[in-house]
C-alpha cells in the first residue's frame, strides 16, 4: 500500500512537470511568434524581410551563440540596437520564456 502511494505520488509529480514544462514552451512560442518573429524570423535566423533589411543577426552567429541566458533576458529587457526595450511590456518570466523559445533553436 505505502508503495502504491509512493508510486502515484512520483507519477503526480512527472505530470505536473511535464505540463508545466509543455506551458512554458508554448507560452515562449506564442509570446516569440507575436513579438519577435517577425524580426528574427520563424527560426531565428533573422531571415525575414525585416530582419534583412535591419541586419539583425541570426541566433547561428557566433557572438549571438556565445551570449548567456542572462545576457540575452537582459537585451530583451533594456533593449538592444534597434530592438525595443520589453521591460514593462513583458514579465520577467515571459521575457525568459521567450528568450528560452529563441535559444530552442541551437540546441
């Protein structure tokens, strides 16, 4: 009996991480195809026709490739070149989730 429970309890605890994983991603996808997509493009190589004519590098160059998780949250917060800052737009834990979402991309 106190292994049954043991188990439902470990299977409870998969299914709730697995759910709150699957949200996280498609909250970053949905918040990078609404405010960063059309920039970065749909796989973030920056190959969209605003993205081009911006030279916005993709997420595949190197120096972009190099820039930590926390680097790349706090260009999206403060802005960067000529990306707008998202601090007050989004939430810290949005602007993760879609910076996680572009990162997806090298993996």
């Amino acid at each position: 009996m106190h292994h049954t429970l043991r188990s439902a309890a470990l299977l409870a605890a998969i299914a709730a991480f697995t759910a709150i994983t699957g949200l996280t991603q498609s909250t970053g996808q949905a918040l990078y195809t609404e405010k960063c997509q059309a920039c970065h493009g749909p796989t973030g190589l920056a190959d969209s026709g605003i993205g081009k004519v911006m030279h916005v590098k993709p997420i595949s160059n190197p120096e972009i490739k190099k820039l930590s998780e926390a680097e790349m949250i706090q260009m999206v917060r403060a802005g960067a070149g000529k990306m707008q800052p998202y601090k007050g737009e989004l939430s810290d834990a949005q602007i993760k989730a879609a910076v996680d979402y572009l990162r997806s991309f090298v993996k």
